[in-house]
C-alpha cells in the first residue's frame, strides 16, 4: 500500500507543478487585469501547498519519523508568514516573486529532508533569519537614496573580503572558498557580488566615457583576478559575465562586448594551462566515462540518476542519490530528476526562468539610471548561475561548482538569493507606488549620452508623452 502511495504521489507533484508552472507565465500577459492576476496568484498557492503537503506525507510514509510532520508544519507557518507578510508591510509588492520564491524554497526543503534532515533544519533556520532581514530591504531601498553614490566603498569592500579569502580562507574542493567562524561557515562571494553589481551600476550610470569604464574595468577586474586566485573560477565566471552585460546595456557599444568575449575567451585558455582542476574538469566534461573511476565519476553518477529517473522519475526516497558527490550542493538537479522525475525538473527551469524573466522586465520599465543597472545586474547574475548550475549538471557544460539558488544546501548562497529578491522587489515596489523622485532628473541626465540604457529611457518618455 506504501508503494502504491508513493507511486501515485510522484504523478500529482508533476501536476501540480507543470500548473504552477504554466501560471507563471500566464502572469506576463498584458491583458490581464488586476483581478485575474490576483486569482492566478491565488491558484498557484494551492498548487505550491498541495504539492509540499503530498511531498512531505510522502517522506513521512517512507521514513515513519514524526519530526518530519513537526519540520512541515513549521515550513507551512513559514510560508503563510512570508506571503502574508509582505502583502501587509508593501500593497505593491510583486506577488510572482514572492510565490516564486516560496515555491523554489518548499521544493529545496524537500528534496534536502530527503537527502539529510539535519542539513534541511538549518537551512530552514537560515531562509527564516534571512527572511526576517530580507523584509526590511524594500523599505529602504525606498527610504536611501544614497546608496547609488558609494560606488567605490562596494569596490573597496569587495575586493578586501575577497583579498581576506584568498590569503586566509579555508580550502574546499580546491579552490578557497569560505571562512568558519564559532562553527559558521561564512562564503563571502556570496555577498560581495551583490555590492559588484552596485559597483558597476554606480560608476556607469553616471558616465559611459572611455576614462570612466577604464577605472571599471579595472576594478572590476581586480575582483575577477582574486578569485581567480582563489581558484573560485565558478564565481570567476558569474562575475565576468555580469559586469560584460551591464557594460554593454550601459553603453550600447558592440565593440566593449566583444572585446570583453576575447579576453575571457583568452583568460579561460590561460586558466586551462595553470590550474590542474580546471584541466580535470574538462577532461570529465569531454569524456567523463573513460575516467569514471576518478574524475568523472561525479558528473556519470548524475548522468545515470538523471537517465534513471526518466520523465516521471522513481519517487521520493526510491532513488539513490547518495551516490553523487556532494550532491546537496552543486548536484541537487540531479537528486530532483531522479526522483521526482525529468518533467519535474523541466517545471523548476521555467520557475527560474519566469523568476529571470520578471527581473529583466523590471529593469526595463525602472525610469532611473541606476536601479535599472542594478535590477538588469542582479537579473543576469540569477540567471547565469540557474544557466550554471543545471549545465554542469547535465554534461552540457564543464560543471563549475555553483549552487542552484533557493534550492541547493548552503547558507551564503541562500540568505544572498533572497537578498537579490528583496532589492528587486524593493524596485517594483517603488515603481508601482509612485516613488519617482530623482527619477526624471536621471532619464534627462542619460538622454543623449548614446548608451543603450539612455536609449530605452528616451524612448519611455517618447511613449509616455
């Protein structure tokens, strides 16, 4: 009867999140009115509290462990905390972020009771003191405003943690990552990508001249440089890759994206030559069976989970994905394919990708030069790490050591994800309650200055005239 219970429950997970899913686009058509778009939201909850209640009686059945049923109940508070929470402290927040958000955190919550109850508690107690903290961003994200004129203390902070870590971090996987302090591990990169992209925002938007991008580029380069050093290549990636497209978007001139493309392009060839985990890691990318006894034994036993698991995968707790290395972390994708199945997996790349597609549309309809810049940022950085993550995963990529955020186990990662959701949710809070000071003076200030950025602003207030 237990296994017939757990059969069945594996088929309504997928339902209810391919219909979830499937609501999260229905949200960005353009003839939707408030009221419609209140009841999507409304539907997609009770697909998301259907879908975590059937889960977690599904880890009850197959574990018989009581605390199991206290750590749901403790989640669903959570969650109705959240989602109640922000509708009572900011009438316009963006309700598809916040359920978006609440979704990927229910879906890493069961897959980390799954793979480790005690790894699960924490960080269920780390996403509720993260939470408690994230609340308070929108509010000030309104209420400061001189955040956009400390462009160089984020440089000077950034470069400094990352300095710190490079010299007298601790060591994980080759590369130094983090710092333990009283049992906590700290990941600093984590933290200083978020002030990377304050950076960058606040040192373009106010000039796009050849002197201006040269003084950022070189201190962007500089983060880059150190974790490199570091050997934190993943994180290496992720902060090239942010600082080309916020670039490119500020400027609006082919010539710096494809210059930016080059020296990457050359910067991994070097990187190739000098580091010998690099040089595993490809080796295990391009050819991971004929080294599957060292090398690529990390990224087979994801490809067998993946391939055993199917479309409809095998069921919670019927799978093996102990056998993947450090799976709670960087393989967590493949933990999600092989038991709840490939349709499973494909509904949490359109949650990410519809998450992604919200931060971009954000950006785009932001009147200020900054926050446009910052909201664009946070944007690409979200969305390379998901393009990261699952890529490295299913072989279409060398696998780089990042996290799937929300979803993977890790404290850094996760309290700085919903720091990233609460800046951008401060912005459309902002922008939906009318919070448009400064904003005319800085379109005026970008109009004519030929960067793409400036562009898309006179064009907004061609429409709006």
């Amino acid at each position: 009867m237990s296994s017939i219970f757990c059969e069945l429950s594996k088929y309504l997970m997928i339902l209810l999140f391919a219909l979830y899913a499937m609501e999260c686009f229905s949200v960005f058509q353009r003839k939707r009115s408030k009221e419609r778009q209140a009841a999507i939201f409304r539907r997609q909850n009770i697909w998301m509290f259907l879908l975590h209640l059937d889960a977690y009686l599904v880890l009850f059945d197959q574990t018989e462990n009581p605390k199991i049923l206290m750590f749901y109940g403790a989640q669903v508070i959570f969650f109705v905390i959240v989602q109640s929470g922000y509708k009572l402290l900011y009438e316009h927040s963006a309700q598809l972020l916040v359920n978006n958000m609440c979704m990927l955190l229910a879906v890493g919550f069961v897959i980390l009771t799954r793979l480790s109850y005690e790894k699960a508690v924490k960080q269920f107690a780390i996403a509720v003191g993260s939470m408690i903290f994230a609340l308070g961003i929108p509010y000030l994200i309104k209420k400061i405003r001189f955040i956009r004129n400390m462009a160089y203390w984020y440089a000077g902070i950034g470069i400094l943690a990352l300095a710190a870590v490079a010299a007298l971090g601790s060591t994980s996987y080759g590369a130094k990552l983090s710092f333990s302090v009283a049992g906590v591990t700290v990941q600093p990169s984590e933290f200083v990508k978020i002030l990377f992209v304050f950076f960058v925002a606040g040192m373009l938007y106010r000039s796009q001249g050849l002197r201006q991008v040269a003084v950022t580029t070189a201190l962007a380069a500089a983060h880059v440089v150190i974790l490199v050093l570091s050997k934190d290549l993943g994180g290496a990636l992720i902060f090239f890759v942010v600082y080309l497209a916020m670039l490119y978007v500020a400027t609006g001139k082919p010539f710096y994206f494809i210059g930016g493309l080059a020296s990457g392009s050359l910067a991994a060839a070097v990187a190739y030559r000098l580091f010998s985990h690099v040089r595993v890691r490809v080796m295990a990318w391009q050819d991971p069976v004929s080294v599957i006894d060292k090398e690529g034994y990390q990224i087979c036993q994801s490809l067998f989970a993946i391939g055993t698991g199917g479309w409809f995968g095998v069921g919670l707790n019927q799978g093996m994905p102990g056998k993947i290395p450090v799976v709670e972390q960087d393989f967590v994708f493949s933990a999600i394919s092989e038991e709840m199945g490939g349709i499973f997996a494909l509904c949490l790349i359109m949650v990410c990708l519809s998450c992604f597609l919200m931060f971009v549309n954000i950006a785009m309809q932001l009147k200020d030069g900054f926050y446009k810049l910052v909201a664009l940022g946070l944007g690409t950085m979200y969305g390379f790490q998901v393009f990261l993550t699952i890529g490295g995963v299913i072989k279409f990529i060398p696998s780089t050591g990042v996290t799937l955020p929300l979803v993977s186990y890790g404290g850094s990662s996760l309290f700085s994800t919903m720091i990233i959701f609460a800046v951008i949710q401060g912005f459309y809070i902002m922008r939906e309650s009318g919070g448009k000071r400064n904003g005319k003076k800085q379109a005026k200030a970008w109009q004519g200055k030929g960067g793409a950025l400036g562009a898309s602003l006179s064009a907004q207030e061609g429409e709006r005239e």
